[in-house]
C-alpha cells in the first residue's frame, strides 16, 4: 500500500463548502482522509503551502481528433496523421490537470482504449464517435462543390452518422454502440464550423430524437445535443436529452424547461471567441463560418448569462479542438465573468461535471472514499487568471502523471518515490 499526503494547500474540495487549509491523505489510490495537520508518516509528502488544492478537473466537451481546423489543414492532412496528433493533445490537456474529458465527435474506439491501456497518457475519457445529424445539419460535411470535406473523417471505427427518419436514426445509434461510444450526441440545430447549416435553424423533428432517446436509454447511455437555436434547444430538452451543448438560442422558455427536466448546460463559451482569433489571425476560414461566429458570440453570452442567473446546472466544456488544446481552464474565467462566483467555476469543473458524465460515485470531489485525482495549482483558488500555467503536478489514482514538478522528478517538498507511470490507464 503506498501513501501520500498533500499538506498544507487551500483545498477546494470540488463541492461548494467554502476552502480551507487541509492536508489531504491519499492510500492506495484512494482519497483516505481530509482535515486539518493530519500528521501521519507517508511515502510521499507533497508541500502545497501557498497553493490550491483541487479534484481531477473535468472538460465535458472537446474533440481531440482536430485542432483550430481550416479547409486547407483538412484537406492536406494525411488520414492517419491525427491520431499520431491527438496523443499530444491527450497529453497537453492533463497537463492543465483535466483528469476526465468527453469527446464530442472524432476519436473513435481505439483512441479511447491506447489510454485505457496505458499506450499513451491522458485524461480518463468517454467517447461519442460521431454526431449524429440530419441530411444538411451540423454533421454534413457535404460541400457546395459536391465533395464530402469535414472535421470528422469516416473511417471503419468512426461510421457516417448523417440519418432521416427514426428508422435510420434507430439503426445509426445501434452502429454507434456497436463502435464504442459511451455516449451518444446529436445535432437538434445548425451550428457555426458546417457548411450549409445555420445556427437559427432547429433540426430533426420529434419522432426522430424519441427514438434516439430510447434506444440510447434502452443500452444505458445518455445523449448530449449540439443545440444552439432555440427550437433545437427545445426540442432537446423534450426528448429527454441530458445535456444542452452550447445553447447559444436560450429563451426563457427553454431555460424554464431545463429547470424543470435538470437538464444540464455545456456552454463551451471558448469556441466562437476561439474561431474569431483564428479569423482576425489570418488563418483561411470560409467566410460562412466567420460570419456565423460573429453572429452568435454576443447572444452566446447572454443565453449562459441568463441561465447561470436562474440556477441551471452548468458543467465545464470547452469545445477544444476549435480551438487550441490545453487552454481549457480559460472557461473557467469566462464563466465567472458571466455571473459564476470562482466556487462556482471550480464547482462546474468538478462535482457538477462528474454528476453529467455519470461518475460522481468515484470522482468530481476530495471525498474519503474516492479515487485521488489531484491537481496542485500554484496561487489562489479564487484568482482564475492563467490557471494552465499554473498547475504544478496532476495525481491519477494517486500517481503523478503530469506537470512541470512531476516531469522535474519532484513535487514541493516531497520526492515522488512512486513509479509515476503516467499512463492514466486505471479507470477507477
């Protein structure tokens, strides 16, 4: 049995009670204690005197398969050529101590198992393989030209997810579970990064989506919708879909109608700020898609905004991959601008995403009994300024996995005397 102890750091423990001065004792793997001067003899002590304690964070949406796409980088990157990529995105990402991660579209199956198996290190992740769209919608990479361009390439292990109708929608649920997803997702409205689809616009009607919903259920998953305006939003919450990603279109309706089913929001408010910088950086994007970013950033803010305000549950996502990986603690800023208090941020990033993704029984808080997933930050829990500069050393069940302190062969005070491996294939 091997222990640790993190003494001396603010510890936000991922729940709302206030932070504290704690040391946190991890044996084992598992969180066994949290308390003030705990004073027990360990393998390992971890000095976190002036810094923030935390539980692995979470991002609820990202797709490591891309990174800030334009036509030209799709169209001259050889196939194979992202899955080499995205293990370098794994990487950067728990580096910035995201332990759990979502993928919303692009990594298939054996992506998810090379860090399963420990091939490669990264975030804890669940899977959706592909977005599941209408004839024209979201998911359709059909070009004006005629030719099939998109982020997404089909391939064996990521199936064509385009379908009309709730028979076909039947059968591509049943393929996609067949594939590995451990989660389905499904565009209910255009969004910005398509072709041909536009962002006002609700898709798929209700037959469709009921029948999405069942058979989803029926195999014990859950369905987060790409919903961004306000009829597809709607439509969403009806069906009994359990997150809302983006929701860009919220009337007060449909924030009445996520109060009243729980329906989770994912604002993933980086992205349009992240294909605006692109755009005012040069990089060749369609003028659609700029146009359309343009168009939704200022409503973006005032629907999260206003759904923060009237107490809608809000798990971090980022959408990265639109933008760069590994600035995915830049949300946390941004959601504090629009009416979170920093708790509250930490709270969306932790408990609240563990809860979504359906992992809460082991991870999302400093519990005894959980599995210890840590981050050490330098700083103050209550400054969000430049946090993935600051974070100093990740744990995956108990091990150090990343950060500029682990890879330097120490962390604080403390030697790691542990084997560190780093693979993060412990799935707790």
């Amino acid at each position: 049995m091997t222990s640790t102890l993190f003494s001396g750091g603010t510890v936000v423990d991922g729940t709302l009670t206030e932070p504290r001065q704690a040391d946190v004792l991890v044996r084992d793997g598992r969180i066994a204690d949290v308390g003030p001067s705990l004073g027990v003899d360990t393998d390992v002590v971890v000095d976190c005197s002036g810094r923030t304690v935390t539980p692995g964070l979470f991002d609820c949406h990202v797709h490591v398969m891309f990174e800030q796409p334009s036509m030209v980088q799709v169209l001259q990157t050889p196939f194979s050529l992202p899955f080499y990529e995205a293990a370098g995105r794994l990487r950067r990402t728990l580096a910035t101590g995201v332990t759990w991660v979502r993928d919303a579209g692009g990594a298939d199956l054996g992506v998810a198992e090379a860090v399963r198996r420990g091939l490669t290190p990264g975030p804890r992740l669940q899977i959706a393989v592909n977005m599941i769209s209408q004839t024209g919608g979201h998911g359709d990479d059909w070009q004006a030209c005629g030719a099939h361009v998109g982020l997404i390439q089909e391939h064996p292990g990521c199936p064509s997810a385009v379908v009309d109708g709730p028979v076909e929608m039947r059968k591509k649920v049943r393929e996609l579970i067949r594939a590995g997803a451990d989660v389905l997702k499904v565009a209910t409205s255009g969004g910005v990064l398509s072709p041909r689809s536009n962002p006002l616009h609700g898709h798929l009607r209700d037959d469709e989506l009921d029948a999405l919903v069942t058979e989803a259920t029926a195999a014990g998953l859950h369905v987060m919708a790409h919903a961004q305006a306000t009829d597809g939003i709607k439509a969403a919450v009806r069906a009994g879909i359990r997150s809302i990603e983006h929701g860009i279109y919220l009337d007060d309706q449909a924030i009445e109608m996520m109060l009243d089913r729980g329906t989770w929001l994912v604002p993933t408010l980086l992205a349009p700020r992240a294909v605006l910088a692109q755009a005012d950086a040069g990089i060749p994007l369609p003028d659609a898609v700029v146009a359309k970013a343009r168009m939704v950033s200022e409503a973006h803010d005032d629907s999260v905004r206003r759904a923060i305000a009237a107490g809608v549950k809000v798990a971090m996502g980022t959408d990265s991959g639109v933008g760069a990986h590994g600035t995915n603690l830049d949300e946390l800023a941004i959601m504090r601008h629009l009416g979170m208090s920093e708790l509250e941020a930490w709270h969306a990033t932790t408990q609240v995403a563990a809860e979504l993704l359906g992992v809460e029984q082991d991870h999302g808080t400093l519990e005894p009994g959980k599995v210890a997933d840590v981050v050490v930050l330098d700083g103050s829990y209550d400054d969000l300024a430049g946090l993935g500069q600051r974070v100093r050393s990740v744990w995956l069940a108990g091990e150090p996995v990343a950060g500029p302190e682990v890879v330097g062969g120490s962390t604080g005070e403390g030697a790691v005397t542990g084997s560190g491996s780093g693979t993060g294939g412990e799935q707790g």
